[in-house]
C-alpha cells in the first residue's frame, strides 16, 4: 500500500457507515484499534547454510462476531498498517458475509520468488512456529493471501498439527483437497463477484454481452476471465505486473493463462489472436462495461479515475480504488461493487472449508457453489436495498450493513446506558 497511513483511510470508511446509524460511541472505540498485532522475526537456514531473517506480522483486528479470520500475504512492501488495513477489512467483510468471524490478517516481508522451494517451507513453518499461541480452529484461522498458496497452507497445517499433537486440518484454509481443503475454494473469490454481477445486471443495467477488462491475472484475475467468458462475454484487456494486453473483439483467455501458467506474461501472447501490447498505465481507462481490479490496493487513485469508462466496477481486490478516487468515480456515475462485498467469496468458501473440516464430513462442488451462491445474492440484494434506501453508495451501503451487524455484537455486552444510572 502506498500511503504514509491506510488504516485512516480504511478508518474514513467507517465514520461514513457511522454517519448512517444510530450506534453507541463503544462501537467506534472498538473498532478505530486493532486488539492485537504481533510482530516477529522468523530466523531461517538459507540453502547456502547462511542464516537469514525475515519480519512477520500476524494481526487479530477483532473477534467480538467470532474466531479471527484473514489470509497471510508474503510480499517485500508489506508493513505493519497494511496487516491492520487488511484486518480491519476482514472484519467488515466477515460480518458483511454474516459468517462467524472476526478479522485478521498476517504478512512476511519477504520476495518469494527470491527463495528456493525449501527456504520458502521453512520460512512457513517458522510463522506457524512464531504465532502458533495466537492461531488455532476457535482463535484465529489463516488463509493464503497474495503470494501465498494451497501448498504453503498445506505446510502450515501440518507444522500447527505437529505442535499440537493432533491433526488440526481446521487451523487454516485453502489447503490442497487431499489435506482437507475445500473443493471450489480456487475460483470461490472470482465465483461470488461473478454470481454477484449476474445477479445485479439487471438493476445495474448491464447488457447481454459485457467487455470486461481485468486489472491483475493471478487467482482472481484469471478464474474471473474464464467465468465471463463462458457466460459469454469479452475479456478486452488484462494486465499483469509486468504489462497489459489488449484486444477490442475479446482476448484468448485459455492462451493468456498457459502463458500465465508457464511462468510468463500476460505479454507473452502478444502477436497472438490479434492482442496488441498496451501500456499498464492505460488499463484502466480502457473502453469497456465492467472494469476488475484483481491486482493490489490503491491501483486506482485520483489520477487515473477520471479516465475510466465502465459503468461498473468489480472490487476483486482488497482496497484497489482510494477514497479520492471514490468520489471521483461516484460523481461520474460508475457503480462500485465494494471489496467488502465483491471479493468475499473466497473467506466463504474458505468458511465451509472449516465448516466441513470440523464435522469431518466433505460436501459435493455443487453444494459448495450453491450455497456460496445463495450467500453473495442474500447479502448482495440486501446492500443494493440499503444503498437506494440511504440514497449511498455500494461500498457505503456495505460498511452501514457490515457495521450494523458488528455494532449489535458488540452492543450485546452492554454500552454506556447500561452502567449509569
Ligand atoms: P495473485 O498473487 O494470484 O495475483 C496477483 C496478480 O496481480 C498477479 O498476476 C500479478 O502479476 C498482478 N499484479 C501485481 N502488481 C500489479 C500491477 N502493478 N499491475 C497489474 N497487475 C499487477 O493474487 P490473488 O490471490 O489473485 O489476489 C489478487 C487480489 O485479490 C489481492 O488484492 C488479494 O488481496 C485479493 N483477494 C484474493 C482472494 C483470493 O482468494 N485469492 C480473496 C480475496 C481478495
């Protein structure tokens, strides 16, 4: 994240929610501050017999609504109020979700691909190791983050297992299937933003067949092209870190992600189908129905908002548009589906994972994508309600009932009322 301090402006989210609802001044205390925010650092052997170490941070936000949940992100720029920001978000997006959790969220400063396979086990275990007195099923559960993966989870679990003496499959989510993942939980956070749109096209005022541009092609980014497009629509443009390609009559999504797959860029197809090489500064302002953020926060900022055409935005990232940049886009009439919302799919699904892990007993991909189905349309249809009653935005819309949901937890334990005569 690229602000001095992006918990003020996360913070700047929740005084506007607040301005909506009659709630005691508890709540907002409660909720300015994380309740804890570890931070540590890990001691590996590199392959080289070296000894190097790392800074971690593992941050429990709060867990008034349940057990901490959020993904641990292995990045070089990762700092201590970026965990917080994160851990603030996932406790909107838990009690967005009506799931059983508060929000959390942990970090490794850290390049991975700067590490071996073996430096990057133990690196992983050595978190568990460093935060396993925090972690555990009814505390607080990790899931994978930018960077992070099904394999890296599989790791974990086993080192919180082995510590603790017994198989803990629900520790953590986002493990391989054949370590007690969940089926559907690859695509499960592009599968609810993409059973969101369809369920608001209507009312959004969406064509039949929509281009899309896409801002990111990791996880998100590439399982959000193949469901568009098999639901018939265009990917006109993707980016990765390293450029954008583009192609106004629909790009390759299959060629893009072998490429992707094979350790290349979304470049690499150029020439390929007719995609042309865009400058990555030019994505957003790309002509299109619906633009997706699935990169990192702050992607698009005052500078670049005025230039978008879409009329709808889908957050498929964590905190891709600023607040300026916000208002920018409201006044030009773009629809924001906030992250909060958008993107919960994946803490859904990572939800049943645990669920399922905890009965011991696995449930087929259909029930999974049903029942995530059920959760986006339910919560997103009662934000689209809030936001024409209050005449507010989406990601205000979402924030109000989120913070409702949050503000009735935590008024349950008595308010100020309560104790004066
Ligand atoms: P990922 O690591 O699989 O992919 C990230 C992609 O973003 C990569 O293709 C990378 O090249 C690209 N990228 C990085 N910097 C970029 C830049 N400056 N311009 C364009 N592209 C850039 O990560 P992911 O899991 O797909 O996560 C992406 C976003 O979605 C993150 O904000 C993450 O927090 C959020 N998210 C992911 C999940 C999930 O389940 N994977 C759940 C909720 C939110």
């Amino acid at each position: 994240m690229s602000q001095d301090n992006p918990l003020e402006n996360a913070l700047v989210r929740l005084d506007e929610a607040a301005s909506h609802l009659d709630i005691d001044a508890d709540v907002i205390e409660k909720l300015k501050f994380a309740r804890e925010t570890t931070k540590v650092r890990l001691m590996i052997r590199m392959d080289d017999g070296s000894r190097k170490s790392f800074i971690a941070w593992r941050c429990r936000y709060d867990d008034t609504r349940g057990p901490t949940k959020g993904g641990i992100r292995y990045h070089p720029e990762s700092t201590a109020e970026e965990v917080e920001t994160l851990a603030f978000w996932m406790t909107f997006k838990c009690a967005v979700m009506n799931l059983p959790y508060g929000g959390g969220k942990g970090a490794i400063q850290v390049d991975p691909r700067k590490l071996s396979k073996a430096e990057l086990e133990r690196l992983s275990r050595a978190y568990i190791q460093a935060f396993a007195r925090i972690l555990g099923p009814d505390r607080d559960i990790p899931a994978p983050d930018v960077y992070t993966n099904s394999m890296i989870m599989g790791w974990m679990a086993d080192e919180y297992s082995q510590m603790v003496g017994q198989s803990s499959p629900a520790v953590i989510t986002g493990k391989p299937i054949a370590l007690g993942g969940s089926l559907g939980r690859d695509d499960a956070t592009a599968r609810g933003g993409f059973y969101l749109v369809r369920h608001l096209a209507a009312d959004l005022g969406l064509s039949e067949e929509l281009h899309v541009t896409i801002q990111g092609f990791g996880n998100a980014g590439q399982h959000m092209a193949k469901l568009m497009t098999s639901d018939g629509h265009k990917i006109v443009a993707v980016s990765d870190s390293e450029g954008a390609v583009y192609c106004a009559s629909g790009l390759d999504v299959a060629a893009l992600i072998h490429a992707k797959q094979n350790g290349r860029s979304v470049l690499a197809t150029v020439g390929h189908g007719g995609h042309e090489a865009l400058a990555a500064e030019d994505l957003v302002g790309v002509a299109c129905d619906v633009l997706v953020p699935a990169a990192m926060e702050d992607m698009i900022h005052a500078r670049n908002a005025g230039s978008v055409k879409a009329k709808l935005i889908v957050e498929l990232a964590n905190g891709p548009v600023t607040p300026e940049a916000d208002a920018i886009l409201e006044k030009m009439g773009v629809t924001i589906l906030p992250d909060i919302l958008a993107n919960a799919g994946g803490v859904t699904v990572s939800y049943f994972e645990w669920v399922q892990n905890r009965q011991c007993y696995y449930w087929e991909l259909e029930e999974i994508h049903s029942r995530l189905r059920v959760i986006m349309e339910r919560e997103g249809r009662a934000i689209w309600n809030v936001a024409k009653d209050k005449g507010v935005t989406m990601r205000t819309a979402a924030y109000v009932h989120a913070l409702l949901r949050l503000s009735q937890a935590i008024e349950a334990h008595g308010t100020q009322s309560d104790f004066v005569a």
